[in-house]
C-alpha cells in the first residue's frame, strides 16, 4: 500500500525499507552498522558523560549525562531508549540522551535494562524502575533534584517509561513530575484500528508489533487475559494520579490509536495531558534527517521537558509541582506518598 509520506522523509524512507525484525540477532547487527555511519551530536554546551552499574537484582548499567557547569541542581530525566524491547542500547541511544541533557537542562539517566526474548518481562521493566529508585537515592552524588524527575521513553521504551509510572504509584516509589512518551508501544492486545490496517507501513507495521510481543512475553501469551498493566499498560484500569503526561504519535504508525487512546483515558482520569499527532510520519521516521517536522518534533520534546519539570519554557503544560498524593493500586482512596523507595 502506497502512504503519503512527507516528502521531506524520502531519505529515511531508504534506509527503513531495509530493517527486517524477524531475526532479532541480524536486527541487532544491522543497528549497530547502521550507527558506525551516523554523525554524532555534538552539544552547545559542555557535558559530563560517565557510565556507572547500579546493583539491584541484576547489575544494571547505566550512563550518566550531565550539563558540566549548572547552576544549582538540575532536573532528573530517566531516559528508557526504543528496540519493541528487543533492539537498543544506551550506545544506539547517545545522540538522543546527549541532546536531552544539552537543550533541556537535564541530568539524563539512560538504563542498559535487559532485552528480550534472552530476558523477558518483567526484567526489562524492573530494571527500569531499579533505575529510578537508584536515581532518586542517590540525587545528591549526581546533582539533581529528586523533587523534580521525569520519565522519557520511545517506542518500547515509551511503553517501559508508562509503566515504570504505573509502578512508582502502585509502589510508592519516587513521586514523578512528568511523563513524555513518544510513539508508545503500549498494547499486546494488537486489535486498534491502526494496528490493524498498517501491516505494512515502514518502520514499524503489524508483524513487527507481533513478533516483538512474543519476544518479551513469550508465545501464546500476547492478547491472553493474564497479560499485567506493568507489561502492556494500556491494560491499566486506574490511571488517576499519574504526572502530567505529553505524548506523541505518528500518522501512518500501528502504535498511533494506542497511544491516542491512553492520551484520552489519562484526560479523563483527570491527568494533565497533551498529544501530538505528527501528520506524514511513520514510526521512528524523525530520527537520521533534518526534515521540517523533525526538528519540530524535536523542539517540542525539549519545550514539553523544560515546561514540565519546571524549567523555562513557554506554555503551562504541567502544574508547578508535583502531586502530593496517588490513589493506592485502584480503590480510588487518597493515601500520601511514603518513602519506602528511599529505605
């Protein structure tokens, strides 16, 4: 089927009409080539980049990026890179985490959590979430503001950072200021009417979606009744007293209604929401070009970080502090937020 694609993306077009997902090990082999050719970023301001290993159930690396002369401390980001939790690293996502810290004045946490189907959920989440409670504990040794951190996660990553938010709620765990998830991959159930009708879109389509489902849970278990809000939280029935939430979705992407759908639903539950849908895009079409609607979608994710955890920026997308108190798991009855994460 022919898309009406924005012309400007013709460059991306090529390189996507060649990444196949079936084998997961070529896929991996084929990423990694594909970033020995790309220019890296280099930032208007100075960085301190380190790696550092958090140790939880599993040894977690992690990679720290941090503006090298800030005033003060500085937001937290925990930065969840994309791959259908299958593909990615920290590595694959430097560029993205280095300009993060740059534009938005961020100390940016990016997790090496563990990939499917050699590990399949929950660790890939778990780890995620170790992250941020390690983030959090440790706020004063990596100069930001425990009171101010966000999630930012795309693709898969996007769906990890959604439930990572879930799971500090559900936990009492750090309290968030903000969540942006960019074209979220959120439901196994795969029955949305653009999943449906985009079984061959570029970048992302149908058997992908399907192939990366049973990777990280498992064969057979996509689309079953058992599948936790954890793994695939559009399934969450509760999501009051979330953060304030920016999401974006791409046209001619499978994982648009998924995404405008838990954009609704977080409106509804009375969470402060904005959505992006990006006409002419498909999934992962911003990335390696300088199209007119790339740098938009990357100047509105600096702008929605910026605004949303308090920094300069103009527009109020999010309240100026963050919520005092969640609902405990879906009852609906306010409790205060304990600290058992900083024990």
């Amino acid at each position: 089927m022919t898309y009406p694609i924005d012309p400007e993306l013709a460059g991306r077009l090529e390189v996507v009409s060649r990444f196949s997902f079936a084998d997961h090990r070529a896929a991996r082999a084929n990423m990694a080539r594909a970033l020995a050719h790309m220019p890296p970023y280099e930032p208007a301001v100075a960085l301190d980049v380190y790696d550092d290993v958090l140790v939880a159930d599993s040894q977690i690396p992690v990679r720290v990026y941090r503006p090298a002369e800030p005033e003060g401390d500085l937001p937290g980001l925990l930065f969840l890179h994309g791959g259908g939790f299958v593909l990615g690293s920290v590595a694959a996502a430097d560029a993205d985490a280095r300009r993060l810290a740059a534009e938005a004045g961020v100390v940016v946490v990016s997790v090496e959590y563990r990939l499917a189907p050699e590990h399949r959920y929950p660790a890939a989440v778990e780890d995620c979430y170790a992250a941020l409670v390690w983030a959090a504990k440790n706020a004063a040794e990596l100069g930001l503001d425990s009171d101010r951190l966000a999630v930012f996660g795309e693709s898969a990553g996007g769906g990890l950072a959604a439930a990572v938010t879930l799971l500090a709620r559900d936990r009492g765990g750090p309290p968030l200021r903000f969540q942006f998830l960019c074209t979220p991959e959120l439901d196994d159930r795969l029955a949305t009417p653009s999943m449906l009708a985009y079984a061959d879109t570029p970048g992302w389509n149908l058997p992908a979606a399907e192939l990366s489902w049973d990777h990280y849970l498992g064969e057979g278990v996509r689309g079953g009744d058992d599948v936790p809000c954890y793994a695939a939280p559009a399934r969450a029935e509760d999501l009051s007293g979330l953060p304030p939430t920016y999401i974006t979705v791409c046209q001619f992407d499978p994982l648009r209604d998924e995404g405008i759908a838990y954009a609704q639903r977080l409106a509804q539950a009375g969470v402060l929401t904005e959505l992006h849908l990006h006409p002419g895009t498909f999934h992962g079409s911003h990335q390696g070009n300088d199209a007119t609607v790339t740098r938009r979608m990357l100047a509105e994710q600096v702008e929605a970080l910026r605004a949303g955890l308090g920094g300069e920026a103009s527009g109020s997308r999010a309240p100026a502090s963050p919520p005092t108190a969640f609902p405990p798991g879906g009852d609906g009855s306010p409790r205060s937020v304990p600290p058992d994460w900083a024990g």
